[in-house]
C-alpha cells in the first residue's frame, strides 16, 4: 500500500494495485467487523478514491474533456461501454 498516499499530489490509480489485499481487511469484509456495511465502506474509499484525483487534476488543467477525465480518475462515461 505504498503506492498511494492522500498527502501526495499525485494521482491514485483505481483499481487499486493491492485491491485484493485491501479488501481482506476486516473493515471490508461483513460479519467480521463491528459494524456492518462493508461494500458501503468499500464505496466510500473508491469515492474519496476519485474525489482526490479529481483534486490533484485541477492542479494541472484548466481546462479538460470529460473523457479525459473519466480516464484519469478510472471512471467510465454513461453510455460508454
């Protein structure tokens, strides 16, 4: 988990690398932590996940086409497949 950092300006590639790994921690998996709602958490982080890059991208563009930034991010546009 070395590879991503929210203090750093640098873009938070998703999937995340170590994915599988992350998600066999007991905060993502349901029955084993204390609180239920995994996947919610799970997309949670992918949110903040994006939300993030969406901030280290308006460090360097002005301006930027949505596929671009779909892209950047590891979105997809609606309707594209």
């Amino acid at each position: 988990m070395d590879d991503w950092d929210f203090h750093r300006q640098a873009i938070v590639n998703w999937p995340l690398v170590d994915e599988a790994e992350l998600k066999r921690h007991s905060v993502f998996q349901d029955g084993e932590s204390p609180h239920e709602g995994a996947d919610e958490r799970w997309q949670l982080l992918k949110k903040r996940v994006v939300q993030h890059n969406i901030k280290v991208i308006s460090e360097y563009y002005e301006q930027i086409h949505t596929k671009r930034l779909c892209e950047l991010v590891g979105l997809r546009l609606r309707g594209n497949t």
